[in-house]
C-alpha cells in the first residue's frame, strides 16, 4: 500500500468519527483583513487589527465542556516540545488566559506569535507557528438559518475534536488537566506524514469572542 493511500485511509476514518459534531453549512467569512472578526478596530486607512478576542467551546457534544475557554500548554510533540493551543478546564477570569488579536489579516496569540494549524491530519493542533493551514473566521448556518456569532477554523472547517488529559498522568509536565484541541477533516497533505496522538473523544466548535 502507497502512503497516499495510507494516509488518505487515515482521513477517511478520522472523518467517519464525526458523526455526533452538529451538522451545520460553514461559510468563509474572508481572511485578507481583520474586518470580519470580531472587535475590529478602524483607526483610519493603513490601520487594520482588532481588540483582544478569546474562543469559548460550544455545542460540544459533551456539554461540561461549552463555555470553557482555550489556552496553550507545553507537549512533546514531532521530536520536540511545542506549545499547541489547548481548552483550560479553569474557566474563571479571575486567572490569567492569553488572548487573541487579528493585525492586518493575521491570527496572533498575544499580539505576537501568527498561529497555524499543523498539517498532520491526524494532529491539526494550533501552534505558534508560520509554517502550516492560516486560522480564519468563518459563520454558521443550520436549515438556511444563520446562526449567531464568528467561528474559528482552517481551509472551510470548523469542526474541532477534544481529548481529556490528565495533569497526574501527564508526561508533559502540566500542572493542570486540560483538552487537547484539534481540527477535524483535514485534508491530507502528502509531505507530512501522520503521527502517532490520541483520537479526539468529544466534538464541537470554537466561537470567536471579544475578551
């Protein structure tokens, strides 16, 4: 078996397992400016960026995860360790979480780093990054009804799949359990081969909020 093939077998069941993810019509907000994000700030030509923003889950098939709001951890992960965007089980505002700005068309974690999607299709972790699948603001719509508020995702998917992982048995090194995040329906890109992670056990979606 070629591994095209492989990998192709692996996105064909990676998308069998969506079954219990709400069916909706995404539809591509545009991403060569700021404007369809929430909180854009208009300053005046050459000026193009929003306020602070943060993605809260919702209509996630377990529904103790809805409202809880994303964060980034440290894993092992392609020989190295990255930070990949996770969901933090501490929803209270009263502890510290990072934000989320657009500056001229681009995702950036605390004004800074440009966030991606990792190509691997079995992985779509959002990473701090410039190599990988550009972070766009999409809308919703179920039966013809658009539904309210901006949703995050890649390359006309919004479906996001979740893992519990546990701080006690964690290698990683976390202090605190979290969600591994990652998108789901990912097309299989052909230079990065697949590794090994686990497969998500819950399935929703990331709305895009002002913070």
């Amino acid at each position: 078996m070629t591994k095209i093939a492989t990998l192709a077998g692996i996105a064909l069941l990676a998308g069998q397992a969506l079954a219990a993810a709400p069916n909706v019509t995404v539809i591509p907000l545009g991403s060569s400016d700021c404007r369809k994000w929430p909180g854009h700030i208009y300053q005046g030509p050459g000026v193009d960026m929003t306020g602070y923003m943060q993605f809260e889950a919702v209509d996630v098939d377990d529904v103790g995860l809805n409202t809880l709001y994303t964060s980034f951890t440290s894993m092992p992960w392609a020989g190295s360790t990255r930070e990949v965007m996770t969901l933090d089980l501490r929803r209270s505002r009263a502890i510290a979480k990072p934000y989320y700005r657009c500056i001229n068309g681009e995702l950036r974690y605390l004004s800074n780093d440009p966030l991606r999607v990792a190509k691997d299709v079995r992985n779509g972790f959002v990473t701090k990054e410039t190599v990988g699948y550009k972070l766009e603001p999409y809308a919703h719509e179920i039966d013809g009804v658009r539904q309210p508020g901006v949703f995050l995702g890649a390359l006309n998917q919004t479906t996001w799949g979740f893992f519990w992982r546990s701080a006690s048995c964690s290698t990683t090194g976390a202090k605190n359990d979290y969600y591994e995040v990652k998108l789901q329906n990912l097309p299989v890109d052909p230079d990065t081969e697949p590794r090994a992670g686990y497969d998500p056990i819950n399935f929703g979606f990331l709305k895009v909020i002002n913070w």
